[in-house]
C-alpha cells in the first residue's frame, strides 16, 4: 500500500476497505473524507490498469465520494464526482448505472435542478 496519500498501488480489497471504513466514518466528517479520496485515488490508478476489471469499482468510489459531499452539505463539490461516476457508469449498465442515477438525481435536487434529476430519475427506472 502507497504511503505517500496518492493511492498508487492500492489493491482493489484495500480501496473496498477503504470505502466501507469510509462508509462508517460520516460523523467525523475529515477522516471519511480522507478515505475516500484515498479510495478513489486507489480505484483510478486500478482503472487505468485495468479498466475491465475495475471501472466499477472506480464508480462506486467516485459515487461514495459525491454521497460524503452531500451529506456533509457540499453539492457543489459533489456534483463533479457524481458526473464522473455517471460517466462510467454508462459504459456498465444495469445496476451500477441506475445507482449511480439515483446519486446524481440526489445531488442536483440538492443543487435545486429538480427537472434534470427527474430526468435521471426516470432513466433509472428504465434500468
């Protein structure tokens, strides 16, 4: 495992440890934060090896990143995250996609987009 915070080398069981740590850390707020940056540094370089393997994983991560920001008030900062996500989502489909949907919804009702998450919305109900 890197040390040096830029997520190289991460192993994909450390990037879920990562996200799942994470997950029950949103009280404290900048330690979820750090993990899951970590996690998404971690799951990025993954990707880029193997994008087959591990895209969805670089989804999820991206998509936790942008649930953290929103529960901690920051749509803004979620935004770019969820989109990401949506992005690479797209190319998997099925459950992954629709989740992914619901997120991004989430946020842009967080940012007063309501037509456009509905939109989203609707897209998830196809999946």
């Amino acid at each position: 495992m890197a040390r040096n915070g830029s997520g190289d080398g991460l192993s994909a069981d450390a990037v879920e440890g990562l996200l799942a740590y994470a997950a029950t850390q949103r009280r404290f707020g900048g330690r979820a934060v750090r993990n899951v940056e970590r996690a998404i540094a971690g799951a990025r370089g993954l990707a880029a090896r193997d994008p087959v393997a591990h895209t969805g994983l670089l989804v999820r991560a991206l998509r936790e990143g942008a649930r953290l920001r929103l529960a901690r008030g920051d749509p803004a900062r979620a935004l770019p995250m969820a989109e990401e996500s949506l992005g690479l989502a797209r190319g998997l489909g099925g459950a992954p996609l629709a989740m992914t949907l619901h997120c991004v919804a989430d946020v842009l009702t967080a940012l007063h987009r309501k037509d456009e998450a509905l939109n989203l919305l609707r897209e998830a109900d196809k999946q």
